[in-house]
C-alpha cells in the first residue's frame, strides 16, 4: 500500500488492536489464549474495516468462518497440484468447495452491506474496485471480479498475524529485548496512557527492527518461485558461472527458511537479535 493508504487506515487499524488488547486485559488470571487464533481475528476484522468499510465484530465470540475457510482453501490449493486429479475429486473437493463457498459469501456480505448502506466520504478499497475504470477501454470490475478481490485481500494479509505471534514467541524468550522496546515506546510515545499516532512509527527504530527480524525467522511466507529467463527460449539457464543448470521454463522455489539462516549473511543465525535489523546493518 502507498504511504497515504497506510495514513489513511492507521488509526482504524490501532483502535481495533486497542479493543483486542483491552479484551486481553480483562481476562482471569490463568486464561490461556492462543495468540496466532487471536491475532487472525484482528487481521480479517481491520482488513474487512479498512478495505470494505465494515465491522465483523469477531474479535470475542465464535471466530468468523473466512479464518478457517482461508486456512483449508489456501493448503488445499497448494496440495491438489501433487496429487492425482481423480484423488483430488473423489477425496478432497467437498471441503475445499465448502471452503471457497465460505470465502465468496464473506465478499458477498461485504458487497452487499455497501450497497445497503452507500458512503461517498470513503474512497476505500471496495469504493475502488465499484468506481474505477479502466483508463484505456473505460470498462469496470464485474460483480463477480470484485468478489474475486475482496477473498483475495485477507488471503495476503494473513502472514501478518504469523510475523506477530513470532515476535511474541522471541520477545518471551528474550527479556531484555522487551525492556529494550518498552524504554523505546515511553522515551517516544510516553506513558501507558498516551496515544500511538502515525508520526511515531518513523522514531521507533528498535520496535520496527523486532518485526523484520521476527520476519527472517519466522518465514511467516515460507517461499515463493520465479522461474529464470533463458538467453533463449529453449536454452537452459545458467547460475551461480554455470554451476548450476535449470531447464528452460523450469520453476525454482525459493526457500526463505534457509535464505534467512545463511550464516555468511546472518551471523549466529538462530539467534534472535533485533540490532542487526539496525542502521547500515
């Protein structure tokens, strides 16, 4: 997102974090809680009110069905390609129906509440996609494209919830990295009782370095793939001065779980330290 999207969403996305902290804060002494189930409740609930204008309400209560649907969809998706396709049918197809079936009525619902209730001082994501044409034929997004979207949005923001509870796991094994946050926040936000506002995030350095290096260990997306372009079509590519050869228009799959553990980059690369994520380093 450009910087004036994040301006624009910043405080919805901190008063909601703030309803959930003050739902932590009000349980018994004793409660467990599972953070990566919570923290997937505040991620569709300020992606649903950011993108689409519109409150779930899902953070206490029963979790809303696109959490689990997004997680059954999405792992299926990735395990149809390995299997035989009259496996996948006979085996797998009801569920990952019923997911995807799950996923369209959630951007339904968001589609359907911005039609019932119509605002023209939000120019949000949804406005967007109902708004915009495109500047060549002058046709929009169909109804059926828009929905596409909107299951697609917290699809790609739920690696975020995974960062988070990473970076919780490390600052409990590492008190001294919390103190090291907590001096950051009082000496630039102030007290318990001040507000977090957007020109903060630029002055918290150490507080952005324990994300990106929750970011490197956790692997929240573990990879992605690119596939090298060839000299020529057919022609194999060559890495790395020929010592390694790929076919032409062959996948590669980039591991990030390694990537991010070369020691030759990351020294100690197991070891949680936020300070290398600082400065030139």
């Amino acid at each position: 997102m450009a910087p004036e999207a994040v301006a624009e969403n910043f405080t919805e996305v901190r008063n909601i974090t703030a309803e959930l902290i003050a739902k932590w804060q009000n349980l018994s002494p004793g409660t467990t809680i599972s953070p990566i189930d919570e923290l997937n409740r505040l991620d569709i609930e300020t992606t649903t009110q950011c993108f689409y204008g519109r409150r779930l309400n899902n953070l206490s209560g029963p979790p809303h069905p696109m959490i689990a649907a997004m997680d059954g969809a999405t792992s299926e998706a990735m395990k149809r390609p390995t299997r035989p396709k009259p496996l996948n049918w006979l085996l797998y197809s009801s569920k990952f129906n019923r997911d995807c079936a799950t996923m369209r009525k959630y951007a339904a619902d968001c589609l359907s509440y911005r039609k019932a209730h119509p605002r023209t001082d939000r120019q949000d994501l949804l406005w967007t996609m109902l708004n915009a044409k495109d500047p060549q034929t002058g046709t929009g997004l169909d109804e059926r494209q828009i929905l596409d979207e909107i299951v697609t949005m917290p699809i790609g923001s739920s690696t975020a919830p995974c960062v988070i509870a990473s970076a919780l796991y490390h600052l409990v094994q590492t008190p001294s990295c919390i103190a090291k946050a907590r001096a950051e926040i009082a000496a630039v936000v102030g007290g318990s009782d001040a507000e977090l506002t957007l020109a903060h995030l630029d002055h918290l350095p150490y507080c952005t370095a324990i994300v990106r290096e929750s970011l490197r260990l956790s692997a929240a997306a573990p990879g992605f793939n690119i596939e090298p372009l060839p000299a020529t079509p057919s022609a194999p590519v060559q890495l790395v001065g020929g010592k390694y050869t790929i076919p032409a228009k062959q996948t590669v799959i980039i591991v990030l779980h390694g990537v991010n553990r070369d020691p030759a980059v990351f020294p100690s690369p197991e070891t949680f330290e936020p300070e290398r994520m600082m400065g030139e380093r």
